[in-house]
C-alpha cells in the first residue's frame, strides 16, 4: 500500500503506547485519523486533544462515517485487541477493507528511511528516547516512535524528519519481525511473552531472527549470542564505559570506542543499566557520524522517560518514585538504582504484578527480586488481556516472599496512602506495568494533602 495515496486510518486500540504514537504521526502528516480504546487515559485525552476522534464503545455506530469506506482508508490494529473479541476489528475483518498490525504499518511508515530498531525484553524504551533525543539534539533528520512519554518532548513521537527513523522493535507476538532495520539493536533477551515463545530458547531464536534482518549493522550487549558490534562496562566492549562513578548524584564515566576515547561523560540517569542503554543509543549515533563530544552534549539535556525511575515527590520527609518495572531483571534493576542513591535508608516497595501467565512462569524470580527490599507491599494481579489462571494470585506469591522475608503484605489499591503513611519509610517505589501508573497522580496528591 502507498501511504502517500491514504487519506484515512482507523486505530483499533488507539490508546496503547506504540499504536498512539504512529496514530500522531499520521495525524501530523495530513491523514484523517481516528480509533478506538477500551479505556479512556490520559494518552487518549491526549490524541484527542490533538485533534484526533477516539470513541471507547465497541460499536460500529460511533464511528465516523469516512472510515466506514473502503477506498484509500486503512485500519489497523494491536496484537493485544483479538479477533472475534472486538465487534469493530470483525466488522472491518469481514467486509474486505485493508487492515493491518500497528508492526506491519511502522514497518511501511519507515521502509524508505534509514532505520535503527532497537529490541530487548528491558531498555528498548529507554536506548530508544536517548538516541532519538542525541539525533534531533545533533540536528539529524530523524523522527523517533517511542514505547513511553519521553520528558524532553511530553510525546511518545519525536518528529525530525524522514532521513532516519528510530523505531521500538516489540517481540510480542513476534512483531518485530515485521520491521526492515537498517540497525538493529538487542539490549536483551532475558526470558518473557512465554504465553507466546513457550520456550527462552525459542525466544532467543526469535531475536536472532530479527536481528538477521538488519541491512546494514547489528549492535548487541556485551554477551548476548548475536554477532554484532557490541558495548558494556568495563567489558573489552567495541564501546566500553570504562572508570564509572558517581558525583553529586549523576554517573560519570569514560568511553572507549573503536577509534576514539571521551573522558567524564555524564548522565543523570540512575542504575548501571542506564549506562548500558547510554552506550547502545550511543553506538548508533557515533555510527553515523555523530561525534562524541555532540553526543555528550546531548545527554547533558537528557530528562528520561515517564515511569521510568521517575520522581514524582522528592523532599526531606519522602521520596516518592514510579517505575514501569514488571519483570525480575527490571526489578533486579530498580532495586539496584535505589540502594545506590540511598544506601543508607530503608526502601518500601509497592508492586502490582502484570499478567497472570507473567506472574505463574516468573514467580520465583518475583519472589527473589522483591525480597530484598525492606519492606514489600503487593497489589492483586493486572489482567490486562487475560482471563485468570488457578492458584496464581498475589496472596500465592506474598506467601513465598515471607519465606525470606518477613515484612511482606498483600494490600488493596484505596490501602496505598494510608500503607506508605504508617509505615514510617521514607523511600517508596511505585512498581509495574497495569494500571498502579494511573494512580500515581491521586497517589502523591492525597500524601501532599496530608503532609499538609
């Protein structure tokens, strides 16, 4: 399909992070858009603030009589909304329009650009904001589809251009394999999605597939088994961060490329693993000729990414953070950054786990990762798309945490404020990916009221 001959798109799912940003992509390159979610949020206020019509009932009746034609129209769709679920996505199914997955359009929006896709079970969102921040810093034509609000821009869409495009290659339901790169990136590949892959060898399969893709180069972690230009700490990496360490609360480090070196680059971004997603985005702007002092520069403006170790109160009586972390690693992570920047306090932990099947297959890994907080507050399981499984509840899994640690709890969502206040503890962490991101709002203005 010519996208420069379609005049209308439909989103079905609008709301979700990756279909909202290629939704106003297409909004602010002249296309006639609307879509559909099941929940109003504020990305939908968002798009529809933009100009953008989003209905939230699944019924063919509201929507606006241009999409319900065939011609120069395309509907497209996210892996998360199935068929026979969804009146409208049958509707379209069943009637001959063009329709596609929301992997299959970021494919065709990009196929014409130079184009850096960059995968991982963790830090694709994070390695993606960076670099398309240090390319529209460095005044590359680039335009980046982002998997979370960058603070820079208050977007999921950082537009800059056609020459580049920076793109989040999902692998759920295999998605990226739908993508042209001509950069590939693998930041991990850590075990997830099994309710898909069924295996981590399989998922593992499914990465080296992707990154097979790539036309021109491949950039992977140090030790991951993709053959790539690779990068690390202190790993004899082809982009090595080297002599890392801490001053008034940033990370300073050195940087060894093939064919350069840079003395005392800094970020102010917390956990190593913010390192590691600096020197990948890093990588692949220096590739392209983006010197490394324009580099440093950029990341000096760096603000980060909505839930992503993001500070929502900061004073003298409490620290209040919100993170997107819903896998072990990311937790492992989290609870890294913290001890790091507090080292002295004690760290509450609250925690809504995401998806049944994520929960049953990582629950030792969940169990260990959250056991090592202070104290550990667990919220009842987030469906999102799925139906409940037996015996896997938040109460199975306090129980396994009480076995190394004591100071663990079950609680309910309208318990939080009155839980953090009682508690005493100073430093608190909002974890995980359903719906505890909706509440962080409420959440620091009733603690604001009562510190009052």
């Amino acid at each position: 399909m010519n996208l420069n001959k379609l005049h209308k798109v439909y989103f079905i799912g609008a709301g979700g992070i990756g279909m909202s940003a290629i939704a106003l992509y297409m909004l602010k390159t002249g296309k006639a858009v609307a879509g559909y979610d099941r929940t109003p949020s504020p990305i939908t206020q968002s798009l529809s603030d933009s100009g953008m019509y989003i209905q939230f009932t699944d019924d063919l009746k509201l929507i606006p009589r241009q999409f319900l034609e065939k011609e120069k129209n395309l509907i497209v769709y996210t892996p998360a909304v199935k068929k026979s679920e969804n009146t409208i996505l049958d509707y379209f199914l069943s009637n001959g329009f063009a329709v596609v997955k929301r992997a299959k359009l970021l494919g065709m929006i990009t196929k014409n650009t130079s184009c850096f896709a960059i995968a991982g079970t963790h830090g694709k969102t994070t390695t993606s904001s960076i670099l398309g921040h240090i390319l529209k810093e460095s005044k590359v034509q680039a335009t980046s589809f982002l998997g979370g609000i960058a603070e820079n821009y208050h977007s999921n869409l950082i537009m800059g251009g056609n020459q580049y495009s920076v793109v989040e290659a999902d692998e759920f339901d295999r998605s990226f394999l739908q993508l042209q790169p001509d950069f590939a990136c693998v930041t991990s590949i850590d075990a997830d999605h099994l309710d898909i892959y069924k295996t981590p060898e399989e998922l593992e399969k499914a990465f080296k597939e992707f990154a097979s893709l790539s036309r021109k180069k491949i950039f992977v972690k140090k030790g991951i088994p993709i053959e790539g230009i690779t990068y690390g700490i202190d790993e004899q990496a082809d982009f090595d961060a080297q002599n890392l360490r801490i001053e008034n609360g940033a990370y300073l480090f050195d940087v060894k490329t093939p064919t350069d070196t840079y003395k005392d680059l800094k970020i102010h971004l917390p956990g190593q693993h913010n390192v590691l997603n600096t020197m990948a985005a890093l990588a692949m702007a220096n590739s392209i000729g983006v010197s490394l002092p324009n580099i440093a520069k950029a990341l000096l403006s760096y603000s980060g990414v909505q839930r992503r170790f993001s500070y929502r109160l900061h004073s003298k009586e409490l620290v209040l953070i919100d993170d997107y972390a819903h896998h072990p690693t990311e937790i492992n992570a989290v609870h890294q950054a913290v001890r790091e920047m507090y080292p002295n306090e004690k760290i509450l932990v609250i925690f809504q786990p995401h998806l049944y099947t994520r929960t049953r297959d990582f629950e030792s890994g969940f169990v260990q990762s959250l056991a090592k907080f202070d104290k550990i507050l667990v919220l009842p399981i987030y469906p999102a798309r799925e139906k409940p499984i037996p015996g896997v509840t938040s109460a199975v899994l306090i129980d396994k945490i009480q076995r190394i640690n004591l100071n663990a709890f079950q609680i309910n969502p309208n318990e939080i404020v009155s839980e953090i206040t009682k508690s005493g503890i100073r430093i608190v962490i909002l974890l995980g990916a359903g719906d505890i991101g909706e509440m962080v709002k409420d959440i620091k203005q009733e603690l604001q009221q009562i510190a009052v």
